[in-house]
C-alpha cells in the first residue's frame, strides 16, 4: 500500500465516512463497519489482513487510501519502573517518541501529536530543530496500538504529552480523540485522556465548546508574564490574563477541574515570591498544580531543585488551600523528558 500525503490516512477516517466511501463504491454499508473494527479494534497494520474483506475491495482501499505504518527504531526499557520509552520511525522517515507507564491498575501511554515542535519551550528538547509535521489522528492512534501489540498489554489511559503542540494540530487531535473513544475501537473513556497544551486560547475556547470530558492540563511554568515569556515564547503571544480567563471560561463550560503544570527551575520560578504570584494567579480557579522538577535537557542554567526545596514550595502552596501534586517521576534513567531520544539520535543534543 501506498503511503504519502497525496492521499488520506485511512486509519484518520470516522466510521461515517468509510461509509460514504462504500456507497460511493457500490458496496454494501455494512462492509464499512467491518473495516472500522478491523482497523480500530483488531488494529492491524495493513488491510490485506482483513480476512472477512473481499479482495477487490481490500484493492480499492488501498487506491484510495494511505495506511500510516510504524516502526519501531529503538526501545529503552527503564531498570527503575516498568517504564518503555519508543522511538518509532513513521512513513517518511520522520521520527516520534512514545512512552509507556505502568501504574498498579492502569497503563497509560504518552504519545506525540506532531513531529517535532514549534513552540521554542526553553527548557524542552522536543522543539530542538523544530516542527517537521503535523501527526494525522491515524499515527496518533497507530501509537497506542503499536504499543498495545508490542507488549501485549491493554492500555486504558491516555496522556498526549509527547513531542508537539496539541492544539496546533486541532482537527487531527480531535479526530483521534473521538475515535480513540469510539465505542467499535479502543473505546477508551474520554475521562481517562489528557491532552496537554502550551496555551493556545483561542483553542481552549473551541476545545471548551466541543462537548468532550477529557482532562485538559497547562504548561504555566511561570506565574508572570515576564518571567514565562523568558521560557516560553507563546507567552508572547498570549498574555497569562487571557489564558487564566480563557481557563476559567473552559471550568465553567465543561465541569472539568484543570490541571496546571508548573516545571520547578531552581532559583528561577521556585521562590516565595513566585508561590504568591501563583496564587493570585490562579485565585479562585477549580484546579491542580502538578509541579515537576524539571528534567535538565539543554542548558545547565535549568537546574531541578532538591526534594526539600520541592516539599518547601508544595507545602506554601498549599498552606493556602491549593491542590498541589508532584509528578511521579517515570523512567528518569531512560532519558524521560519528551524529545530527548529523539534528538539524540538526531544528535542534536
Ligand atoms: N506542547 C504541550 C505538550 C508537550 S510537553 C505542552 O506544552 O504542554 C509535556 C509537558 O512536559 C509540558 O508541561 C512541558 O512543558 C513539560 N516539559 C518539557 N520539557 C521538560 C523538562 N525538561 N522538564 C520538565 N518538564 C518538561
């Protein structure tokens, strides 16, 4: 089968529109159903699997249709936790990186919504050498499928957290949200997926208005504009006044608590200062501070305080009634922080 952009990844399809596509092929409706599960339940790679398909319609699809393929380029394998981190080449040589996390009733992966990033993120190397492409909703999927394959293990929790900047990628996102969630696929509960943003707010407005229970967390990392416009450069764009407001908006459409993510930079945004600053900020705000000490990736200035210093400020926050948690660390010895196998063997890092 071929792959390319010239032609829409299958695996990116809603089940109504492999219908239209039957029809319009003269086909029986009920062969698009059989496909959907075959794709999306049974999760195979390549169509010509399909053993209940008759073989000119398998043909079909593959003149009309690209089927995204992944494949696995590296694996480490944490000695701490459970914790596997992938490294998958996908069709055209682009490179993306997958963890999986095993909790004591769950597992959960983290994928990657986009080749790459453009977001500039300081302290991240996922956005060194910038964005390559938007991931379709199929490669998405194809992550959580190929990690389920490859481990036998079932995974029921979701956090897009990998490289790339979900909101940039909206349509595809969504796509994948909903058919991760598809009752005839994985049927993955919406309450088990968390999408991570950088801020995006004219995003966070649509996302509100969707009618979707996903989780949705922040990357704030600093609780003044000057101070995270020195780490993050979206901070440019968006000033943390509409953000907070666009948040607060989101609460209020979707029911849904948010979840800050605040990385702890030693000496930088880890003071008392910032604890006050923090808490005018987010006054009020049905929320989480999830603090990660941050992984030191590209520059020694970005170093991650000691674990008294990390209880320290958990404590003040929450001496003032905020819902803090630190974020258990995963798979430390096996380069965790997103982006960092990929650029490494892009030797970029
Ligand atoms: N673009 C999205 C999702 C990808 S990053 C976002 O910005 O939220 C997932 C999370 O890991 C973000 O909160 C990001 O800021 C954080 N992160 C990236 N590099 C890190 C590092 N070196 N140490 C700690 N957290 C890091």
């Amino acid at each position: 089968m071929k792959t390319g952009t010239e032609k829409k990844d299958i695996r990116s399809l809603y089940p109504e529109e492999l219908a239209e596509w039957i029809l319009s092929k003269g086909e029986k409706p009920y062969r698009a159903g059989q496909i959907f599960q075959w794709l999306h339940k049974s999760q195979v790679l390549n169509p010509e699997e399909m053993s209940n398909v008759p073989k000119s319609l398998k043909q079909e699809l593959e003149q009309d249709f690209a089927c995204s393929t992944l494949r696995e380029e590296l694996r480490q394998e944490s000695k701490l936790d459970e914790t596997k981190k992938f490294l998958f080449e996908l069709s055209d040589g682009n490179m993306i990186e997958s963890v999986f996390m095993k909790y004591r009733s769950w597992n959960s992966v983290c994928i990657s919504s986009q080749a790459g990033c453009n977001m500039g993120c300081s302290f991240c190397a996922s956005t060194i050498g910038g964005l390559s492409r938007d991931l379709t909703a199929g490669e998405m999927l194809l992550q959580v499928y190929e990690i389920q394959k490859l481990l036998s293990e079932k995974i029921s929790r979701i956090v897009v957290m990998g490289s790339g900047e979900p909101l940039e990628n909206y349509d595809n996102l969504l796509r994948f949200l909903r058919l991760v969630n598809h009752r005839d696929g994985q049927d993955i509960s919406m309450r088990n997926i968390t999408v991570s943003t950088c801020g995006i707010v004219e995003k966070i407005e649509e996302l509100a208005g969707e009618d979707l229970s996903i989780n949705l967390a922040i990357s704030l990392h600093a609780a003044t504009d000057e101070k995270r416009k020195k780490i993050m450069p979206v901070a440019m764009r968006y000033g943390l006044k509409d953000l907070i407001a666009a948040c607060r908006r989101y609460f209020e459409r979707t029911g849904r608590q948010l979840t800050f993510e605040y990385a702890l930079i030693d000496g930088f945004n880890n003071t008392s200062e910032d604890v006050h600053s923090l808490l005018r900020l987010l006054e009020g705000l049905n929320c989480v501070v999830n603090l990660i000490p941050v992984n030191p990736v590209r520059d020694r200035a970005f170093k991650e305080p000691g674990s008294r210093a990390v209880r320290e400020f958990k404590a003040e926050l929450e001496r003032h009634a905020l819902n803090v948690t630190v974020r258990r660390e995963m798979g430390r010895d096996i380069d965790g922080a997103c982006g960092q196998l990929r650029a490494r063997k892009a030797k970029k890092l």
